[in-house]
C-alpha cells in the first residue's frame, strides 16, 4: 500500500478530533442539535487551521444516517463515502483553478437536482476569494435563495476579497491560530501512535516554527521523521535551516557589546553552515521582539519560546529600548531590501554595521543616540572641541555660494590700471605669441590689464527647514513605502531619481525630502515626476500629501574682492584704437575702457 503522508491520515474526522477552534465546535455543535442549520456559511482564518476538514466534518454529520448529529458515525455509507471522498451529495471545488463564470453556472445547474443518498446536497468552495467578479455574480442569486436541500459551505484565508453581497449572505466563523501548547500536544499523540520518537523540546520547535498551522506541522514532524530514527530539537534545525538559540544569543550579544568583528564572524559562521540570509535577519528580529518585551513585561510568557528567561536576563542589560526599537526598524528595513539585491549578504553585513555602531535616521536610532551622549555626560566624559581650520588668504575670495547660484551671478565689470600695478606682458617669442591670451597680438606702445572689482552678492531664496519637523517617522514611512510601490511597477527611473532625496520633515500635510544633487531635486520637482509620486502618497495615506523636493541649506554671500581706489579718472578711450583683442575682452567681461 502507497504510504499515506500525515496530515492526510491525522485528518480529524468529527469535531472531537478538530485541534483548538473551540467556538466553532461549539457553535456548530448546538446549530446541528437545534436544527438551526443555515444554507450558507463562510469559514475563514489561516492556512492549515482546519477550515476544510471542519466543512467536510458538518456535510458528514448532516447526511450521517444517525444525524443531523453534531456526533456522525463515522461507520455508516454515508460517513464512509464522505471520508473518501467519493459522495455524489458532497462536491467540493477549489476556485483557484475552477474560478471562472462556467464552472460557477455548471455548478448552480447542479443545484436543481435533489440529494442521491443524503439528505443534504454540499457544496464546498475552496479559495474561494479567488472568484471572478463575473463568478460572484453568478453564484449570487443561487447564494441568496437556494433550494432547501442545498447548503454551500465557503473557506478561504482572504475574506476582504469576497464582496460584501456574499459575505452578507453567509453566517461567518473565523478559525484561529492553533496555540503552540495545542499543536505541541497533538503532535506527541500523532508521533507515539505512528512509532516515530520524538523529543519533547523538537515537537514544541515544530509548533513554534508552524506559526499556528496544524496541517503544516505535521507536515514537518513527516519530513523529520525520516531524517533520524530520534527527532532532536537538532533534528528540527537542520530540516528548517533556522538559528539555534545559543548561536542567535551569542549574535545578539556580539551586537551588544558593538563588536563589530565578532558579530561579522558569527554571520560568516551562519552562512558557512548553510542559513539562509533572510532567515537569520528574521530571527534576529524575532529576538530583539523578545528582549523589547522582556524589558517591557517580564510576566509575558510569549517571549520565552525565543529564549529562555536566564538568557534574555543576560542579554537585556546591554540594549536600551531606543535601541531595540532602532534595531527593529533597521532589520525590518534590510528585509524589504533584500527584496531587491542580488547580493543577500552584502545587506545584511550593512545591517548588523548599523546595529553595532547605533546608525540609523529614525526618531528611535537619534533618540537612541542622544541617550547614550547624556550618559557619557554623565559619567564625566568631555568632548574636545574642533578648531575650525584657518581660512587661506586669496587676493580675491572665492564665492561659497552652491554652483547654481554662481551660474546666475552677472558678469563682473573690468576695468584698467596703472601700469606699475599690473605685470607687463610681454610675447616676444612665436611660442609666447601662441600663448597669448585669447590670440591677442601684443600692445607694444601701451600696457592694458584687466582687474575683478564689484563683484555683487549672490541673490537667491534660501530654503529653511527644520530637520526631522512635524511627524518625521511617518513621513519617512510614507517615502519610503512610495519607493517600494513604485519599484514593483517597474518605474525604474524615478525611482532612482528620488533614492538621491532624504526625507527632512512631514508638517501640516507637506512631505519635504531634501536633495544633495541639484538637478535631481529640480527633476522631482517637474509635474510628471512629482504628480506620480502625490499619487502613490495618497494611495498609501488616505490623504493628499503634497511633494516638495529641495536642496537643503542656506545659500551664503559671496564675498566682495577688495577695490583699489583710483587717484583720479581717466580719459576715457577712442574705441577705434583699440586693438582686437582689447574689443573681445570689452565685449566678454564689459565695464568701462579707459587708457592709462
């Protein structure tokens, strides 16, 4: 005989037998004993928590020859051929690959004709979110008056797909996570009757890894039951690729201490042994979750199936919660990038350096930081003071002002000297004469020279901000999300255009995102760019948020060149004796020509 995988042997068959989902049993229980029975239901919940086997578990004890019992037989035709599967009064369809208006009209047809052996005729949709609209419509009207010796029963882990005219045709029964004890204890009857040993530590990481799955555990109690003839909490590692506890402790305590070296170390040692990236960044989060609320409420049992309480003790100490909150959000923000790399591992050493030199731009890693400069203030620990360097005499300064203002600056004015001021310039050689600016030919009679005076102070608006203004974290949330939505519809330019832009402050409903780069700010501030983003901002708010892109600062004055005041004017000069060269200066810099 074929073997028979575990979750499909261990499907209970009654509701004594349905792990967890108390209120379900119950309230199915006294419906069948009242005869209450409803024409349509809708079980939602996760997957693996018993949404199916539950809705083959009523059409039994409905059609049991012992029934309408909340307690089926079990040993009746009927019963039998429900278990199997081969009713003709209990047709299930799985609308992911049967979800069509064909199949959901092939299916009403079916209604018409009255039950072959039982006394019901069930109908169990399965997934059955993933209808068509045009589907829904079509099963509608059969939902909302159907024959009286039909039931349709629908399952599906997405209730807020289904629309709201189904929805409010059915009595609905939410199933929840089973607990860890729950599954924990399951698995320990499943594993002695099935002759696998099992020790008791490995089944509690089985249930802890299922996350509430029933169907998955014993999924994974079968894959390690042929690993080793003693199931370990070892065991159960090696099939997941995840963590052990005193690797992970000794990850986070490297973190910590800020040892960079050691925690690189340990990665390396992981990634050696085969983990997966996005699994030991998973659990590193996980474990920070732990010692937040260990901090927090050392009364909440929930944060000791990371860890044990002597283990989180000893690690508490070294994390403020600021930092573990820092921490959270920067792992969170490494798993959504790892999303997008082709490099995994390059992420995440960037991740753990931030965790362990306490980088970071949120509200928790700044506050993080300013907790830790009171404490060394505290202690008595002083900062040197920086001298600023000492600025380099010019003879004529140089503006400070960013390049796209001193492009707008207007050309200064030139102007002429005594001779005995300026260097005379000769060209007596051909090399010389090459050489000779702008290919002016010498002036052998008179000497002329140029000199900057004047030069006007830069005019621009300057931009005052206050950094990290108003809601800062949940406009840098916002940004961020607009990012991650715009990647995935591929608009590949402007998203690297405005990965160039931080965001600076989030006030009165204008989200500000500061630019290095000039021309990418002027970029994002163009219709096209800016509108596309204020779209996805609204999607993701609820609210129209306005985009204002700018470079961040204030513009300073440029300095003045120092003026040599003139003894006396001069006469001014007949333009048609001055040489070419003179007549392509005049025309380049302007001012005034006069001879000396």
């Amino acid at each position: 005989m074929a073997y028979v995988a575990l979750y499909r042997r261990w499907r209970p068959q009654d509701f004594d037998t349905l792990v967890g989902q108390h209120a379900v049993k119950t309230a199915l229980s006294n419906a069948l004993a009242s005869g209450r029975i409803a024409h349509a239901y809708l079980f939602t919940g996760p997957r693996g928590t018993g949404k199916t086997s539950t809705a083959r578990i009523l059409a039994k004890a409905l059609n049991c020859d012992k029934g309408p019992t909340a307690h089926p037989c079990g040993e009746c035709l009927n019963c039998e051929r429900i278990a199997a599967g081969a009713s003709m009064d209990v047709i299930e369809i799985d609308a992911a690959s049967n979800r069509g208006i064909d199949e959901i009209k092939s299916l009403r047809d079916q209604t018409a004709y009255s039950p072959v052996n039982g006394r019901y005729k069930v109908f169990i949709i399965d997934e059955v979110h993933m209808l068509s609209t045009e589907a829904f419509n079509a099963l509608l009207k059969t939902l909302e008056e159907p024959p009286a010796h039909v039931i349709f029963i629908l399952a599906t882990t997405d209730p807020h797909k289904i629309p709201a005219t189904i929805h409010s045709r059915c009595q609905r029964f939410d199933f929840r996570r089973v607990t860890v004890e729950e599954i924990t204890d399951h698995l320990a009857i499943v594993a002695e009757k099935s002759g696998i040993n099992a020790d008791r530590e490995a089944l509690r990481l089985i249930a802890i890894q299922s996350e509430g799955g029933m169907r998955d555990a014993l999924s994974l109690l079968d894959q390690c039951g042929v690993m080793a003839q003693q199931i370990t909490a070892a065991t159960v590692r090696e099939v997941l690729g995840i963590v052990g506890r005193e690797t992970l402790r000794q990850l986070v305590g490297a973190i910590g201490k800020q040892d960079l070296s050691a925690t690189l170390a340990k990665l390396n040692f992981l990634l050696e042994q085969g983990k997966d990236v996005r699994q030991v960044l998973t659990e590193l989060a996980e474990y920070f979750r732990a010692l937040l609320l260990y901090k927090a409420a050392p009364s909440y049992q929930e944060v000791y199936l990371t860890d044990t309480e002597e283990a989180l003790s000893e690690n508490a100490p070294l994390f403020s919660n600021d930092r573990l909150l820092a921490a959270e959000e920067r792992l969170h923000a490494g798993l959504s990038e790892l999303r997008w790399t082709v490099r995994p591992r390059i992420t995440a050493e960037l991740c753990l350096f931030d965790l362990c030199r306490q980088e970071g731009s949120t509200l928790a890693a700044l506050a993080m930081r300013v907790e830790e400069l009171e404490k060394r203030l505290a202690s008595g620990i002083t900062f040197a003071k920086q001298e600023a360097p000492a600025k380099m005499e010019r003879s004529v300064p140089k503006s400070n002002a960013p390049s796209e203002i001193r492009q707008e600056l207007p050309k200064p004015k030139a102007s002429f000297q005594k001779a005995e001021e300026v260097p005379k310039m000769k060209a007596s050689t051909p090399k010389e004469q090459a050489t000779f600016p702008m290919g002016a030919k010498p002036v052998q009679a008179k000497t002329l020279a140029f000199a900057l005076t004047d030069l006007p102070k830069a005019q621009a608006q300057v931009v005052e901000v206050e950094e990290f203004g108003g809601d800062f974290a949940t406009g840098e949330e916002y940004w961020n999300k607009a990012l991650e939505i715009l990647s995935a519809e591929k608009k590949i330019a402007m998203v690297s255009c405005a990965k160039g832009g931080k965001v600076v402050s989030y006030v009165n409903g204008v989200l500000r995102v500061g630019f290095k780069a000039a021309f990418q700010c002027d970029r994002m501030n163009k219709d096209d760019y800016r509108k596309v983003f204020e779209d996805v901002l609204l999607r993701i708010a609820r609210q129209a948020i306005k985009l204002e892109c700018i470079v961040p600062g204030a513009a300073k004055p440029v300095a003045k060149a120092p003026v040599k005041k003139e003894e006396a004017p001069l006469p001014q000069v007949n333009v048609e004796n001055v040489p070419d060269a003179v007549k392509k200066a005049h025309n380049v810099f302007g001012g005034t020509l006069k001879e000396l």
